[in-house]
C-alpha cells in the first residue's frame, strides 16, 4: 500500500510517501523565514504559502520517485488542529486529488499523527501514555490503539514550546527559539535559576507553563546578558520545563497501571534535557520509549502518512464531506469503516 501524507497544519508544508509501512520519501518547506521577521506565525501569509507549494512539492515527490499519481493508494491529509486557513489549502488540496484519481481519502489528527509517528520504523504498543509537546500544544493521551485516544491533560494556558519561544523572543532569539535556547543550554547550569513549577501540586493531569514563561521574563529583565548567564538561564529554563512535564506523566502512570509503553512526541521533544530526562524515567518505570528522531520531532508530512498508512490498513477512511478542525475545537469521531 502506497500512502500520501499532507501536512499544512501552521507553517511548515509538507508532503511524504509511506510504502507499506516505511517512510519511501519526504518534503518539507518551511516557512520560518517569511514568518520570522513578524516574531510568530501570520495565519493568512502560511495559508497563501501552502497554497503556493503544494502541487509543485507533490509534483516534485512524483518525480523523484518515479511514479504516477495514480499508484497512490490512499490520501492522508492533517485535518486540524491548526491554523484554519492553512488546513483548508492542505485538504482542498488532498480533495482534489482523491476525486481525480478516485482513492480514499483520511483526515489525520495532527496531534494523533505526531504521536504515532514516534513508532515509525518501530512496533507499535498499545495501551501506552503519549505526551505531545509542541509550539501549540501540551496534551497527555492513554492511547488505547491507533484510533483511538483518551486525552487525559492539557496545558490551560501557553503550550511548551510557546514558553521557549515568547521566552526567547524577549531576549532577542528569532521565532521559534526553541532549538537555538537548547543550544544555549548545553553550556549551562541548570541550578544556577530555580523558576516556578506552577501547578504542579494538585491531583490532575493538566499543564501551564504562562506563569514560568512570566518569572523567566521578569528575570530576563534584571540579569546581566554575559553569555555564561544566559547559558544558565537557558539551562534552567529548559529543566523547568522537564521538571514540569515529568511531574504529570509520572502522576499519570500511577492512574494507568496498565501501560507499558510511553510516546513523547512534537517540536519540543528535540529537547536534549527533556529527552534524557524521558529516557531515564521509562528505564526507571521499565517503560518502553518510543520518541522520534529529531528532524521527525518537527511537524512533517512522514508522519500523516504513517498514520494515515496505519488507519488504512485497519479498514478506515473518510468521505469527502471531510472537514477542517481548526485548535480549540474538538475533532469528531468521525472515521468511517469498510
Ligand atoms: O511540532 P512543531 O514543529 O510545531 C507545532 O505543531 O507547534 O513544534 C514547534 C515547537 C516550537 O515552539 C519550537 O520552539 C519548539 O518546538 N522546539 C524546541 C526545540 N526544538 C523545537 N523547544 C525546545 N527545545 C528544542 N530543542
Ligand atoms: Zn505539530
């Protein structure tokens, strides 16, 4: 089976290949560029991006591979959450193409996508824990099988990546700053801050990083800028939000007793500390951890159709009354089956 995954759901366009069950082939076009000058994602300039990209990226992957359109078997599109305009010129797109060709189509969770898509080239564990730590998102799922998820927590506020990027957009980093305070980190003391765990201390399982995003720019505005300070606060910064992340994923196992594999997927799981510190909590819990290679850590398009693969294969699919979900909106239920 020949899968097509599209992925328009902010800024990057993306488009990938999954051949029975391995990644043939991925493009991504990011647009961090035309974006960072405005310090954030302008939803109407990413819409009128992708709609620029995405029949010469498709065409391209075509000819790279050598094959027609028409050996495609099945569409995989993100179909939220995201940013509306941008999904609507992902899944117009994805439309176009099963009606031409006549293939089914599958709209993807993006968020179910990023997660799956950390047991590419892995087996996949079901019933396990999936964490999604992104620029928009900061959820924990009980993932009963690959159509199927239970969110359990969700940030209230900002989302991790939200935190390291309005963090470092406020100290000077170009948008998203996540990757290049991680850099920064590396040469720092994560005990040279201490920032606040907010809400930590409760019983549930949700997140908020808005009052760590808050006491990491205040300080920010009294530290001295050397370069070994900002190591520093970059350093702790970044076990905050471990800190944070570890508290809850640890206070879910204890509710599903049952799990035996933990997912750590989105942006934010390129994190060198967020990611040693996710090794040595499964190794302790005797966890499998199924996290992805960093490139596949970014939104792409080799995960929708891994995902989309998966579904497939599993009997369902979608009609073309097919629809954007855009974020804050739940995704329905709505997956059919043969
Ligand atoms: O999943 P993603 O590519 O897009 C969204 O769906 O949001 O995640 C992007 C987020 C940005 O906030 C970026 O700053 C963050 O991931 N990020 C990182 C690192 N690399 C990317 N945050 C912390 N440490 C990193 N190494
Ligand atoms: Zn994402």
């Amino acid at each position: 089976m020949l899968c097509l995954g599209i992925e328009t759901s902010c800024d990057d366009t993306g488009v990938a290949l999954v051949e029975n069950g391995r990644v043939r082939d991925s493009l991504l076009a990011s647009q961090a560029n035309a974006h960072a000058i405005f310090g954030g994602v302008v939803p109407e300039l990413a819409s009128r991006e992708h709609s620029r990209c995405l029949a010469l990226m498709f065409d391209a992957l075509l000819k790279r591979n050598m094959i027609e359109a028409k050996s495609i078997d099945v569409i995989a599109v993100t179909r939220g959450p995201g940013l509306l305009g941008s999904l609507l010129a992902g899944i117009a797109f994805a439309k176009g193409l099963a009606l031409a060709f006549e293939k089914p189509l599958l709209g993807i969770n993006h968020l179910h996508a990023h997660l799956l898509g950390a047991g590419i080239d892995r087996k996949l564990i079901f019933p396990a824990l999936g964490l999604v730590i992104s620029g928009g998102h900061t959820e924990i799922y009980r993932m009963e099988s690959p159509e199927r998820f239970i969110r359990l927590g969700r940030t209230l506020d900002d989302a991790a990546g939200e935190a390291f990027d309005k963090v470092g957009k406020f100290i000077g980093m170009p948008y998203p700053a996540g990757k290049e305070m991680d850099e920064l980190a590396q040469r720092g003391d994560p005990f040279a801050f201490q920032f606040p765990l907010a809400y930590t201390r409760n019983e549930n399982l949700d997140f908020s990083f808005s009052g760590l995003k808050t006491a990491a720019i205040n300080l920010a505005k009294i530290m001295d800028k050397g370069a070994d300070t900002l190591a520093n606060f970059c350093a702790a910064l970044n076990k905050a939000v471990a800190d944070s992340l570890s508290i809850k994923i640890e206070r879910a196992l204890k509710t599903q007793q049952d799990i035996n594999a933990l997912y750590i997927a989105g942006g934010v799981a390129a994190n060198s500390h967020i990611r040693r510190r996710f090794e040595q909590l499964s190794q302790r819990e005797n966890l499998e951890l199924l996290i992805p290679a960093l490139p596949l850590c970014m939104d792409n398009a080799a995960m929708v159709a891994y995902t989309g693969h998966i579904l497939a294969e599993a009997g369902f699919y979608h009609g073309l009354e097919l629809e954007a979900v855009p974020r804050g909106r739940k995704i329905p239920d709505d997956l059919c089956h043969e």
